[in-house]
C-alpha cells in the first residue's frame, strides 16, 4: 500500500463577498452610540471605496486591496472597522490567490468577538484549508480539530487533519486519528472512506508497528475487498507468522492465499506443494502445482523443473491415496474417534470433492475425540465453502475455538466467504 497519501482538491472557501457586510449607508453618530456593530465615520469611505472596487465588472481586487491597507493605517479605527476590514481582506486576497495574507484575514474573524456564529463554520474551515495550502500542517491540524470539535466536521476535514499529521511525520498521531475516525463511522453505521483506511495502514507501516498494520488491513480488505488488499494483508500475516508457525499452520494460510488468488511467487506454490505432499493430501498439492504452471509463474528452468518434478512425485502419490481411500473410509466407521473420518474428508478436499469431504469431516467432529479439532473444524468450513454452502460455512468458520491462529486464519475464510 502506498505510504503516500492523496491532496486535496481545489479549495473552494464559499466565503461572502464584501457585497455582504452592508456598508452601502454608514449609520448616523446617534445610532452609532446604540449599535457599536457600525462602520466608524472616520473609516466609511476608504471601506466603501474597497467595497466598490470588488463589486465593480470586473473587480478591481488591486484597488479594493489599497483601499483596505489605507483603512487599517487610520488609527481612529475601531475593533468592529478591523473585523470588517478583515471580513473584505479576506474575500479579496483569496481570489487574488495570496493565500498567506488571507489566512491572516480569516483567523482574526474567528477571534474577533463579532463574526456570526452561523459563519463561523467556513470561516474555521477556510483558515485550516488555507494553512495546509500553506504547508503550515500544525495550524491546519488546530483549525482542522476546531471544526471537528465545534461539530461542523465534513470529510474533506478529515481528510485534511489526518494528511497533516501523515506529512508532518507524526506518524503515532495519523495512526490515532484514522483509526479514531474508522471506529466512529462504523459505529455510526456508515462505510468507512478509503482514504483513512490507507492512511491508518501507511501509518502503521512508519512505525513499524506489525500488529497495527495487521489490524488496518484487515479493516481495508473488510470494506474495500480488492484483490491487492488481499495480497498485502495476507503475506503480512504469512511472514508474521513464519518464525513460529507449524508447517500445518503455514499450509492453512497458504490454503487462504491461493482460494483469494493472490499466491504470485513460484516458490510459494511448490512451498505450499511440498507442505501438502508432507502433510497427506498430494490432491492438493497437484491442484496448486497445476494453477502455477496454468499462471505461468515458472518462468526460468530452476522453477519449471523444480514444479514439474512436484507435480510427478505429486501425481503417483495420488493414485495410490485414492486407491486406498474407500478401506480408510470404512476403517473409520470402527474407530473409536473421529480422527480417521478427518483423516478421508481432508483426502477428499484435496481431490475436489467437496460435498464428501464435507460429509466426512463433519461425522469426525460428531464423533469426537478429535486430535486437532480446530483445524478439523477449519477444514470443514473451507470444504463447505467450496461445495457453494456459503452461510453453513460462515458458521463453522465462527465455531473455531482454541487455537488463537486458527481461529484468526477461520476469521478471514468467513470474511472471504461473504465477500464472495
């Protein structure tokens, strides 16, 4: 996944123009002294001049900005003059595109004491946009938080709060964040954005934080279930796993990886063969050898005689387990546990015969005394699946119980299971 993170779009600051402060009539001294909220006399004219400047076709934003810079000069102005001064600044230097000198204009109104309330939204909105513009990411963070804090958040604030702290470097703060902001849209019951996901996993990945980034790609392969996704999330848990895993847990991954289709390597198709070969279901390990050479991924002549030794030793066990499959069948029925009708039903998984392998890896389980039944149970799952019994499987795949890897592995079947 990508560490890099995506912009935002053009900023769009929806902010009033000078049109808006009403200053086409300066009140008289005695109303003046009833409602401070009033241009001072002193400052009517220069502001009444830059008001004409912006509404003139085409604006004069040239003018209207001197006129403004003569306004702020006058010491006989008032605090309301600075507000409506930076009201008209504001609005002028950004469509002149001097984004610097309109954060100044912005963050002055959000402080002033005389900005509406119901402006106060885009105002705080605009100084958090126009500071990432900026590249000031601390300043855009304490805006961007603002906002979210006063309740008037959008995803494009998130979004910006969120890349701030990514680019700024404060990768334990990005981590934070997108997952705070993951958690609250999947409580509200809403999907979670993309954009977040992949930031949490990029941040995690900075901090070399293995469980963290477990974690967010299991959140991203949940709602954005591409194939990809899958790939990354999947050979990070194999390679997580590897150090202390048993062969037969790194066989069940790798049973995960090739039914997702994203196994890429050559040696992790002859790795899962020779681990199938080993552990009695050579079925599986022609199955998988025979979905590489079809793949192509036996490219140079190491690989290719390397699969196609496989695929013989592959072949020959076969026929002899099938041969002997129907006398282990019927050794099972006087079996005193379940582990030989285990023992047939992973046979017949590995054959494609999923409906048998069902069958008998369920009589198993009733019978009980299974040597290792959460793998037995797993199994179970990923025959049904295969027999198209989508929603049996999902159950089995939920009743994996002792075996902390397992029942994360069975975790993920389930998920594929629904996704499919």
């Amino acid at each position: 996944m990508s560490a890099r993170p995506g912009v935002l779009g053009t900023l769009v600051f929806g902010l009033a123009v000078a049109g808006a402060v009403g200053l086409s009539a300066v009140q008289p001294a005695a109303a003046a002294e009833k409602d401070k909220n009033v241009v001072s006399r002193e400052l009517a004219k220069p502001l009444k001049a830059a008001q004409d400047a912006m509404q003139a076709k085409p604006p004069n934003l040239e003018e209207a900005v001197a006129k403004l810079k003569e306004a702020e000069a006058n010491p006989k102005k008032t605090p309301y003059d600075e507000h409506i001064i930076n009201v008209m600044a504001g609005s002028a230097y950004a469509r002149l595109n001097d984004y610097a000198s309109a954060e100044k204009a912005f963050e002055a109104q959000v402080n002033d004491g005389f900005t509406d309330q119901a402006d106060l939204p885009r105002i705080v909105k605009a100084v958090a946009q126009i500071n990432y513009q900026l590249k000031d990411y601390d300043k855009a963070i304490e805006y961007g938080n603002k906002a979210i804090q006063g309740g008037y958040e959008d995803d494009d604030i998130d979004t910006l709060v969120g890349q701030s702290y990514y680019l700024k470097k404060d990768y334990a703060n990005t981590m934070k964040f997108e997952q705070a902001l993951v958690e609250k849209k999947i409580k509200a019951g809403a999907v979670p954005p993309e954009q977040p996901l992949k930031l949490w996993v990029s941040a995690c990945v900075n901090l070399q934080d293995t469980a963290c980034t477990n974690t967010a790609l299991e959140k991203v392969v949940t709602y954005y279930p591409s194939q990809e996704y899958w790939k990354q999330l999947l050979y990070q848990l194999a390679q997580d796993k590897s150090a202390s895993s048993s062969d037969r847990t790194t066989l069940q991954f790798y049973r995960l990886m090739s039914d997702v289709d994203v196994l890429s390597r050559p040696q992790d198709y002859t790795e899962m063969a020779q681990l199938a070969l080993a552990q009695g279901s050579p079925g599986e390990a022609e199955q998988v050898l025979e979905k590489g050479i079809q793949k192509g991924v036996f490219t140079d002549a190491h690989t290719k005689e390397t699969s196609e030794h496989l695929l013989d030793t592959a072949k020959k066990a076969a026929v002899s387990d099938q041969a002997s499959l129907p006398r282990t069948e019927k050794d099972a029925d006087n079996s005193a546990t379940g582990d030989k009708y285990v023992g047939v039903g992973f046979a017949y998984l590995g054959y494609g015969q999923y409906d048998k392998a069902s069958d008998l890896l369920a009589k198993g389980l009733s019978k009980g005394h299974v040597k290792n039944e959460p793998e037995a149970r797993l199994l179970l799952g990923i025959a049904q699946l295969k027999a198209g019994h989508k929603d049996q499987a999902v159950q089995t795949f939920q009743a994996v119980k002792g075996d902390p890897t397992l029942e994360h592995i069975a975790a993920l079947w389930s998920l594929h299971a629904k996704q499919a």
